[in-house]
C-alpha cells in the first residue's frame, strides 16, 4: 500500500521491550514506523525531510508500518517474514544485528553460526532461513545492489579507515546508511567522497 513516505522525523519512541519507532510527519499526519536500533539513531528528529521505505503488515484490526532507509533492506524484510517462524521483530533483528551485505552473505553461504547471533533466532530456525533463502537470495544478490549502502569493498574500506580513527561498529553502520540516503553518494564508488560525509556525519551524531 505504501512504497516509501517523505517527511520529517519528529519523535523517537523505544518501549519496554526495546522496539524501536520513528514518528514521520508527512503533510501534517505523523506515521509511527517501527524500525531497527541503527535507523533510530540514523535519523535523530530534524526539520530535514528524509525518505522512508515502507512495508505494511495488516492483521486483524492492527495495522503496523515498518521502516527502512533502503528499498533494498525493505525486500530483505519482506524475504525473512516468508519463512516459517520468522516474524517481523526476529526480522527487524536479523537487520538490526548484520549489514545487509553481510545478512546475504551469510544466508547464501548458509553460516548459520552467524545468523543466530542474533537474539531469538537458534540454530533450528538459523538454518531454516538458510535453507529456504538462500537459493533466491544468490539470484537477486547478482541483479540488486542494495541502494543507500555502498559496494562490499568499498564498505570494508571505509570500516577500516573509520576504525582507525577510532569510531566504533555501530558507528560506522549508521554513519553509512545515514549518508548513503543521499542521491549523488549512491551513484559513486568515489572513497574519498564516502569518507568525507560520513565523517562529518559522526562528528555531528556520534
């Protein structure tokens, strides 16, 4: 029903089971997204309009809107929720504890080591997901570049440089997503172009 919305973040919620939610102001109706930790801090409230991407899980008489900085991330979500025992939370997780490159990666090469990782997903269910997504995944990993984040090389050397200067894990992911949002980095490969937005976007969010 809804693809994307454009609008200004004006409230930050976390409740008591630690879920995360972003309030979107579109037009003078404000949208409560659920959304992973990383995006949360990715996108503090602001005047600036920024893009959401959206998927929308209708039950029952609850409607629940899920957000996501890249149509990418928001497929990825769509994927996880189709396997048995994966609910959109477990899917939130699985997104919030691995880069979407490395999410794929460990899907296709079935690492189920990695996958349970994260909190609420054993082994049983860690390989079910490899089992039933990996296949499509190795298909549409070779036809999509996941938007908003850059390649996996250019990634794993801006990790290391951002490192090196001291910024930490999760630093680094959001400082990436953040500035990966903005049309003319999307388009480049350029490491110096990368590298000089996201760190001024640490040092006004880190």
């Amino acid at each position: 029903m809804f693809a994307y919305l454009k609008g200004c973040v004006v409230d930050q919620q976390q409740d008591g089971s630690n879920r995360s939610f972003l309030v979107l102001e579109v037009q003078g109706i404000g949208y409560r997204l659920s959304v992973t930790s990383h995006l949360l801090r990715a996108y503090p409230p602001s005047s600036k309009v920024v893009q959401i991407f959206t998927h929308l899980i209708v039950r029952d008489d609850q409607l629940s809107l899920y957000g996501f900085g890249s149509a990418a991330e928001r497929e990825m979500f769509s994927r996880l929720i189709r396997v048995n025992g994966v609910g959109p939370q477990l899917a939130l997780a699985l997104l919030d504890t691995l880069p979407l490159p490395d999410l794929v990666q460990a899907i296709v090469s079935g690492n189920t080591q990695r996958l349970s990782r994260t909190p609420g997903v054993g082994q049983k269910t860690a390989e079910r997901i490899a089992l039933e997504l990996k296949a499509s995944l190795a298909a549409w990993r070779q036809h999509t570049a996941p938007a908003g984040v850059p390649t996996a090389s250019l990634q794993e050397e801006l990790e290391l440089t951002l490192l090196a200067l001291g910024y930490s894990d999760r630093e680094i992911q959001e400082a990436l997503i953040a500035v990966g949002q903005t049309t003319s980095l999307a388009q480049t490969s350029d490491p110096e172009a990368w590298l000089r937005e996201a760190i001024a976007w640490l040092s006004r969010y880190a």
